[in-house]
C-alpha cells in the first residue's frame, strides 16, 4: 500500500508538472516551489519525462534558465 501511494503521489507530481510547463516558462527553482520538492528532484523528473517522449527543453531567459514544452 506504502509503494502504491508512493507511485500514485509521483505520477500525480508529474502530471502537474506537465501542466505548468504547458502554462508557461518556469525555472527549476519555481516549478520545485511550486510543487513543494527540491531543485533536483524536478531535473530528476525532467529527466524521466523526457525519456518517456515528452520534448521538454530548457531556454535562456534574461533572468535564467526555463522550461517549455515543443
């Protein structure tokens, strides 16, 4: 039951993720304030959606680096 809710709670994570992605260009500081992780468990996340296909990228803003989705 602990691994399912586990599971559940990260593709949950995940999904909102992508949602804000779609909204708009977030740093990784802000995504992870967000959505109440850290910095690293976002690149993390990043990662793992990319590898499931979704073409995320990262572009140079004035103020930093965001992420958008293509």
């Amino acid at each position: 039951l602990m691994r399912y809710n586990r599971t559940v709670s990260i593709n949950r994570r995940h999904t909102q993720l992508l949602r804000l992605i779609r909204k708009g260009t977030f740093s990784a500081p802000v995504l992870a304030t967000k959505l109440g992780v850290s910095g690293p468990t976002i690149y993390r996340d990043i990662d793992f959606l990319k590898q499931l296909g979704h073409c995320v990228q990262s572009e140079k803003h004035a103020d930093g680096w965001a992420y958008h989705l293509l």
